[in-house]
C-alpha cells in the first residue's frame, strides 16, 4: 500500500501528462522512499529503471544495456551498447515517437565511474528534447552531490531539470498512517525513535506492542536498526570514524562549535566543514533563536530522531546488547528515560502540527516562522526558554508542549504569559500548549473563556 507523497505524486503524473520532454530530479536521504515513490508513479507506464552500483564504468554499462534492451527490444541479444553514450542516445531514439519513462537512480555512482555521463546527458537532451517524449528521472542519496553535481550552476546538467523533489521524513501525521492498530501516544513515541523514515516506519509490527518493537529494531544484534547510523555515514562520508565522534559529541550535549571540536580532538575550521556536511546530509541542523537572524547563541543539534533514540540508549551499551542483555537496557530506558526521549520529540510533532492546523485553517492567527527560543530575561536576570514562538509581523503564538503522565495546569499557562514580557516587537500574543495527559479543570476554564489560549491534546493532533 502506498502511503503519503500525495503532492510529489501528483505533480509527477501532472508532468507526464504534458507529454513533451521532462527531467525531473528526485533526491533525499537513505530509506526515505524515493525508489517507492518512482514505482509508484511508473506503474502501468513504459519504464526503463536502472540503478547504479558502486563500480566500474563497464559494469554499470552492462547492467545499464540490459536494462533498456529488456524494456525497449527484448526480441534483441542482450549485449552491451558500445558505450554510455550509445545507451543514452537509443533511449532518447526510441522517445521521438514513444513516451518513455528512464529513470537512473543512484546517479552519484553512475558518474563517480563514468565523469563524462552527466556531459553525455546534457548533450542528449540539447539534440532531442524539442519534439521528445522522454521523461527522465535522475535519483539520489547524496544529496550534496545531487545538489551541486546536478542541481548546481557548474553543473553541465544546470538549467535543464523541468522539476526538482527534495524528499523529506514523514513528519507525525503522514507516519500515524503506517501505524495502524496503535494509539496516539504510541504513534507520537514511534515517530519519536524512527524520525518518521518510511522505511523504518514499515519494519514496526502493529501485531507487536510498543516495547517489542523497540527492542527488535535496536536491542538485539539482528534489529535492523542495530547498526543503522554507523551504517549510513561509512556510505556517506569518508572519515565516519570522525563523523561518528561528531555526531556522539553533539548527541552528549556538546553543541558550540569549540565545544564539539574539543571534544573529538580536531580543529574547529576542520569540525566547522564536517558540521556543514552532517547539515547537508539532513543529520544536524544549526539553530538560532527563532526571533534571531543570527546569534552567538548559535547551536548545533541532531535533527534526526531515530540518530538521537540511538547515540543516546543503543551505543553506550552496545557490549550489552551484544552479550545478549538487550531486554535489561530497554528495560531501563522504558523505565527512566523513553517520557525525555519522547517529550523532546513531541516539541518537534507540535510545531509540525502548527504548519498543518495553518494550511487547514484551524488557528486564530497565522505565521511565516516557527521556531525555538532561548535567551536572557533582562528584567528578571535569567536564561529562558520557550519550546516554539510562531510569528508573522506583530503578531505571535507561544507554545508549551508537555509529554508528562500527570494533567498540565494553569502554572504552565502563566509561565508562558510572565515569558511575554521579553518580546516588545510583538503586540498581539496568543497561547498554545500541546500536553500528553489533558489538562486541568482550571486551565480548561481559563482556555475557554479566552480566545487568545488554545489546549491541544495528543488525540486532537490527529483530528
């Protein structure tokens, strides 16, 4: 069953109904379903689809000919094009009076064994796009090589893409869709270790409970997600021993550039470049306070949740899990950490739910920016902080998100009032505080006799 993508889908099948030339690029990170989203969108279409390998030019060239002449001759002997070039050019032949799907996927590895392909393209598409019926999909995981080998000005391909798809992770809402037979809570704690990875997502068993699933992913040695981090930066990244140390860092805590580059032990120009590649790879993201361009207050942190589930329960015991004591440490983490792991996700779920109730109308007032926001209270002499400020000129939303078993009451609320005083630019301020366990009579009666104060339970995100 093909879940979510609805939007990319259909402007895919829109640009395969114009009929004339297309050159679509899709890319994104490992596992998030882009080759899904490709076949799903060739289905009951001509289609040539290839993926590239990691080795020489000559095998992807043999793997590539067979993959066209079963498509487009399979009556024909399957030996191999002459050259790339020569494979390309027949698919684009046989596009003037047919409408053809070719997608290359993994292109990276395509021209890491062969520098000329994406000159061989471009020429391909200057002689016979006028008048062609070829769609060509190019697909990749490195999304620093798509953007700049492909997307980029330098590039021979630049300027002749017809569309580009960036694939993020589902965000809560698209992921409750492959839970089924979970409740919210548990959906919001799935989301929570998977980072919404629709790949991920499809290994939980909803004829499992919640606990069983977490310790057949991480806690034993054959879960898929035993390994899954270590694995995808040695695909990624050279020095993933470095990168590890990085990521285990910031994961630790650290998340000033001097603290994360002392503690691996390199320099800070090399920790800054290694830090710009985690960004690029969708893993860390730098953060300013919301109301700030840019700060001192800068922070690095991991923007990939199934990334912190693990450098913060799996890899401190990995001799554990390993020495068959896997259900000891999900023991302890469900015991004495999951409701931090989670609570600090469910900030994340609330601002996503903030764009959704936005696009379908559901908020008093609306915002072109959400975000967290930490600082000094100048008044009152202290650090602050708020878990998100969504704002749009004078206008502005404070958000609490509290993922507690005991009901959120009135001090919450007025904590976030007493916090208002620091923001002078804005002149209209309304509340909103998302909880896991309802909320106390006082506060309901407060909320409801005051339209500036919104209550959302975990079940009314999923409304």
């Amino acid at each position: 069953m093909f879940i979510g993508r609805k939007s990319e889908l259909s402007s895919l099948n829109d640009s395969y109904n114009k009929d004339s030339f297309q050159f679509p690029v899709i890319y994104g990170r490992r596992r998030v379903g882009k080759t899904t989203l490709i076949n799903e969108f060739s289905k009951g279409k001509k289609s040539v689809y290839f993926v590239a390998i990691q080795s020489t030019a000559k095998e992807n060239l043999d793997i590539l000919s067979a993959q066209i002449l079963s498509v487009l001759a399979p009556e024909a002997p399957r030996n191999p094009f002459p050259s790339l070039r020569d494979a390309i050019e027949y698919v684009f032949e046989r596009a003037k009076t047919e409408r053809i799907i070719f997608t290359i996927d993994e292109y990276p590895y395509l021209a890491n064994s062969d520098h000329a392909v994406s000159s061989i393209l471009q020429a391909a598409i200057d002689k016979y796009q006028a008048g062609s019926k070829l769609f060509l999909i190019l697909c990749g995981s490195s999304m620093s090589f798509m953007e700049k080998q492909v997307l980029g000005y330098e590039s021979p391909l630049y300027g002749r893409r017809t569309a580009q798809y960036k694939l993020l992770a589902f965000d809560y809402f698209e992921s409750a869709q492959m839970l089924q037979g979970f409740n919210n809570e548990d959906k919001i704690t799935l989301y929570s270790i998977t980072g919404g990875i629709p790949e991920y997502l499809s290994r939980i068993d909803n004829k499992l409970s919640l606990e069983e699933n977490i310790y057949d992913l991480f806690f034993m040695p054959s879960g898929r997600l035993f390994e899954e981090p270590g694995n995808l930066l040695k695909q990624e990244l050279r020095s993933p021993e470095t990168y590890n140390a990085i990521v285990t860092a910031i994961a630790g805590g650290s998340s000033r550039l001097n603290d994360i580059a002392t503690k691996v032990g390199i320099e800070t120009s090399q920790c800054s470049n290694m830090l710009s590649s985690l960004i690029s790879l969708g893993l860390v993201r730098k953060e300013f306070p919301i109301t700030e361009d840019k700060s001192k207050k800068s922070m690095y942190l991991l923007d990939d949740w199934m990334f912190i589930f693990w450098y913060r329960f799996v890899q401190p015991e990995l001799s554990y899990i390993i020495s068959g004591l896997g259900e000891k440490v999900l023991s302890d983490v469900i015991n004495n950490h999951i409701d931090s792991h989670v609570g600090r996700a469910f900030e994340t779920c609330a601002k996503q739910y903030m764009w959704i109730a936005l696009k379908d109308n559901k908020l008093s007032v609306s915002f072109k920016k959400i975000g967290s926001w930490w600082g000094n209270n100048p008044e009152e002499r202290q650090e602050e902080e708020i878990d998100f400020i969504a704002f749009n000129n004078e206008n502005a939303i404070f958000g609490e998100c509290k993922w507690r078993k005991s009901q959120t009451g009135e001090d919450v609320l007025d904590e976030l009032i007493r916090k208002r005083s620091i923001f002078s630019q804005f002149k209209h301020v309304y509340y909103m505080i998302f909880s896991k366990s309802d909320f106390t009579d006082g506060l309901k009666k407060r909320a409801a006799n005051n339209n500036e104060i919104s209550l959302v339970s975990v079940n009314d995100m999923f409304e």
